[in-house]
C-alpha cells in the first residue's frame, strides 16, 4: 500500500512524538501517583495542538480531515509510546466523529472547535453501564424527550478522560425495555 504525502506526514509526526515525549512518560503514567493526571493532559494538549483530536474531522470545524488511514496509522505510532494516552485520544476522536456525523450545525460548531484547539484537552463517550457492560442492547441509562432537551437518567461508568473532557457523549434509551422487546 502507497501513502499518500499527508498520511505519511500524520504517521511521521505521530511516531516522532511518540519516540520523543510517549515513550518517556508511558511507565509515570502506568505507575500513576501524584503529577500523573497533569502529565496525562499535558500529553492530550500537546496531541491537540498537532492535530490529532480531530484527524477525520472537516477542516473546517477546525479538524484534518485526513481520513481513516491517516487514523490508524497515527494511532499505531501513538500506541508504541504510550497506550494509555492513545486510548484518550482516539475516544475524543470517536466522540468528535460522531458530533460530525450526528450532531446539529450548533453543536458542530460549539464543541469542534474547542475540541480541535485543545481548549477541551478530551472529549468522553459514555457507553459501559454497571449492569450491561458495553452491550447497548442490555443498557437501562432512559433519555425521554423534555421539549428541546432529554433528561437522562442512569448510571455509567468507566468513562475514559471524564475528570477532564469538555463534553459528553451519553448513550441512554429512548424507549422502555418493553417496547424494545427485553421485557419488563
């Protein structure tokens, strides 16, 4: 497979920051303790000021927009670093992809760009649920409609960068179990 000039420059830069910031830090982070947190964002920041907090988000929500193979191979690089600091950067890139794709035109523009900046250092997707796991089929979180806005009400948990996002995905419900066919 050929690499087109920008996923080569993604993937470049990645490991380059990998090698040279990742790496060091990965066995702090892994240890945890005190100045650990601060480090953990001080990694996130620095990813967003490269750009990767959005890589296939369109530019002009502030994002890349390189695409899913400049994705991957930005992740992988990130990855021999530090995991840990990948896996909080490919949430916040899953939860921006998904304001893009479902989100309304205000809420693209209220949290892209702040996302993209780093003035959100992550972005958090809520899923995993004390008795349903990840299994959305399984999940009891409700969101029932209240005018323009859903009230959400359940329990989550496990939410990767929480202390620190700027915003939430939350998963929940629209209708009662029984309807979706679970039963009671």
């Amino acid at each position: 497979m050929t690499f087109t000039d920008t996923q080569t420059l993604i993937r470049e830069t990645a490991a380059r920051f990998s090698d040279e910031v990742l790496a060091g830090r990965a066995a702090i982070l892994d240890a945890g303790g005190e100045g650990t947190a601060k480090l953990y964002l001080d990694n996130l920041r620095q990813l967003a000021e490269l750009g990767f907090n959005g890589l296939c988000v369109n530019e002009e929500y502030g994002g890349a927009g390189a695409g899913a193979v400049a994705y991957s191979l930005a992740m992988f690089e990130l990855a021999r670093g530090c995991p840990s600091t990948t896996a909080g950067i490919s949430v916040s890139n899953m939860v921006a992809e998904c304001v893009q794709k479902c989100g309304s035109e205000q809420q693209k523009q209220k949290f892209l760009p702040p996302l993209m900046q780093g003035d959100f250092p992550a972005a958090s997707f809520c899923l995993t649920e004390p008795s349903a796991g990840s299994d959305p089929a399984a999940m009891r979180t409700s969101a029932m409609a209240d005018g323009k806005n859903y009230l959400i009400n359940g329990g989550k948990q496990w939410i990767n960068s929480g202390d620190i996002a700027g915003f939430f995905i939350i998963w929940g419900v629209t209708q009662p179990a029984a309807r979706r066919g679970r039963g009671t």
